[in-house]
C-alpha cells in the first residue's frame, strides 16, 4: 500500500476542532500518514487553552498528497507570515487534493491559491475571499479541481468525509462515519445564519466583531501583496 501524507499546516491559535476533526477521519485513509507541521515546530498552543507537542518544522515536510490548512484566531498573523505561506504554496504545488476548514481558506488565498476559484469559509468572514480573487460559496463542503474548501470549525469532518469517498469510495466512508458515529443531531437550529434567530446572530456577530478590523486590515494588505494576476 502506497504512503499517503496528510499534511496539516499548524500556526498558533489555531482552532483545534478545525484540524482533530477531519485528522480524526483522515487519520483512517488507507496508507495515511497524519503530519502536524507549522513554521517553527515545537509545542504549538492552540485555542482553549491546549498545546500540540512534537509539532514538525514545515521545512522538513518533503511529501505531501493532502494538504489541510485549518482556520483559527492566529489566522491573520499566519496571513502573514511569509515562511508560513511558502511552505503552503510549495506543499499545495505537490499535493493531490488541497483543502481548508473555517477561515483556512483566507490563508490558501493569502499564498495565492484561490483566484478565480469557488471556495467556503466561515460565514462571518466569506466576504473577505474576494480580496484574493476567489468566489465565495456558502455551501458547507465547496470543490473546484483539486481544491476543497470546507465553512466554519465542524464543517471539516464533512469535508473529510467527502474527501475519503473519493479516495477509499463510498462504502469505506459510511464505514468510517458509522465508526465514528458522526450522526449530528444538534439541540438547537442556530448552526448557521440563515437558521439561527436574529438575536443569536447579533450576539456571534458581537463576539466576532473583536477580531473583524484587524482581520480585515490584513486580509487587504495580505490581497494587495499577490503578485499581478494572482489577485
């Protein structure tokens, strides 16, 4: 059985569930080969306070057939992180299938990987895809070519789900989500938007609005740095 990486570029304050979910799924292709690697290696504090050890340099990533960026707080200092994104790009060039979860996707178009192309993100910051010349799609699993893109935090183990039907075929997958139990069956129809009551929505978007000027900023500045034609 051939090898195949599945590579997660890690930053600081990331979300975890952006990640352990689809790892969680991923972790069962056949020949997997799970790989956390962020631009310094090391220990890597994520949000809530955990911290991922033993994390690999992504210089020293060599192989990579799926790449997953996730999303996460530490998004808009990874959009600018140069060595972050070259390693990104470099990975993306080789990988097979190049994915993201949540806000994952701004850092795919921050390396330049998005123009012209369909792409989800978390919905309260999908309109800042087309700084980089993508589309937005609120669909919550969004493919174009070998590019997958997946909406907010949970919405990766879907993506990953629809990734491994691909590879392994329909009848793994099922197989893989039954042993799982990935049967969501959510207290409250507030998961998205569009289904959430309005004060729901004002309060998330309060919560958010923290993050949303510095992101934003960056998200321009990140836009405006791609080479013509890229953005």
């Amino acid at each position: 059985m051939s090898p195949f990486p599945v590579v997660f570029a890690l930053y600081p304050r990331i979300t975890q569930l952006d990640f352990t979910g689809p790892a969680e799924v991923l972790s069962r292709l056949p020949g997997a080969r799970v790989v956390l690697a962020s631009t310094t290696g090391g220990a890597l504090p994520a949000d809530g306070g955990i911290v991922f050890a033993n994390v690999v340099p992504l210089s020293q990533v060599k192989e990579c057939a799926l790449l997953c960026v996730p999303g996460g707080f530490g998004c808009a200092a990874a959009m600018e992180d140069l060595v972050y994104l070259d390693n990104v790009r470099r990975l993306a060039a080789q990988a097979r299938y190049v994915t993201s979860v949540c806000t994952g996707s701004l850092l795919l178009g921050a390396a330049g990987l998005l123009r012209g192309k369909r792409a989800a993100c978390h919905w309260a910051f999908r309109e800042l895809l087309p700084l980089f010349g993508a589309i937005p799609d609120p669909a919550r699993v969004v493919r174009d070519g070998n590019l997958i893109t997946g909406g907010g935090v949970t919405a990766g183990i879907d993506l990953a789900l629809t990734v491994m039907n691909e590879i392994a075929g329909r009848d793994y997958a099922e197989t893989v989500q039954l042993g799982i139990e990935y049967a969501p069956q959510p207290p409250f129809a507030s998961g998205r938007p569009e289904e959430a009551r309005a004060q729901v929505v004002a309060a998330a978007r309060a919560w958010l609005d923290a993050v949303w000027p510095d992101r934003l900023a960056v998200a321009r500045r990140a836009g405006a740095a791609l080479p013509t034609g890229n953005a």
